[in-house]
C-alpha cells in the first residue's frame, strides 16, 4: 500500500475519515476527495455540511450525508463506492497499477475514451446565471483553457 506523511492541507468538506482519525494517509484518501467532488460538481454543494469545521469533521466520521433528489444512479453508486469510511474498501484503492482501472470502468464514464482523453476538446461550459439572462464571451476573451 503506498502512503504519505500524515498532514493536513486542504478543504474540511474533502478530509478523509482516516486523517481525522490520525492514521496513515494513503492515495485511498484522494479517491475519498474524488468522491466529494463529484457530488458537488453534480449537486452544487459538498456532501458534508455544517456550520463549522468541528462539525463537519463529524459528519464524515459517521459517513452523514444524503443524496438530493434527482441525482444520477451512476453517479449516485459511483460516489457511494468511493465515500467508504474504510479506506482499504473504496473503489480504487486495491487497483495495483496505478491507472485506477476499477474507476475508469466504472458506468459513470461511460463512453469515456480513456487513451485518447489528453485529445479531446473539453465541452463548454458557460457560468450559471439565472433563469432568462443569457451569456456572451466579450471580445477580449478567447473561449477555451
């Protein structure tokens, strides 16, 4: 199992249970932060919440999070498969060549051309504004990275 030093950087709402609990932090604790984010890239908000960090922190530990409605059943299994309380139990985290292969065939990517992915050109995404209100890219700005 490949581990890292036992440190702390980063935003509450992604910490694993395992560095709460002061134990060895592995690459399993990324796949835990993978999870986060997908739920909130989908639901607009991480799936632990509360009003301080303190708080949070107990959330994760007691894995208290729901699903809004309408949320994707690929993305749904994908996201309960990596937010695992026991790190060793996540998906990814026994995958022994580093690609993450049990991820990548996971329903969610479907349609995902893994080998090609550095190729594509990425979708384009326009800011949320409300309802009616449309946006346009001003002439000083080339759409794109």
């Amino acid at each position: 199992e490949r581990s890292r030093k036992i440190s702390f950087v980063g935003t509450a709402q992604y910490v694993s249970p395992e560095l709460l609990q002061h134990r060895v932090d592995t690459y399993a604790s990324d796949l835990w932060a993978l999870g986060c984010i997908i739920y909130q890239m989908i639901s607009g908000l991480p799936p632990f919440r509360a009003p301080t960090d303190f708080l949070t922190f107990q959330k994760i530990l007691k894995l208290d999070y729901e699903f809004p409605e309408g949320f994707p059943a690929d993305a749904k299994d994908l996201v309960e498969k990596l937010l695992v309380l026991d790190h060793n139990k996540r998906l990814g985290s026994n995958d022994k060549d580093g690609l993450y292969e049990s991820i990548r065939q996971h329903p969610f990517f479907e349609g995902i051309d893994w080998e090609n992915i550095w190729e594509q050109t990425p979708p384009k995404i326009s800011p949320y504004l409300p309802s009616g209100e449309e946006y346009t890219v001003p002439d000083y700005l080339e759409p794109g990275l």
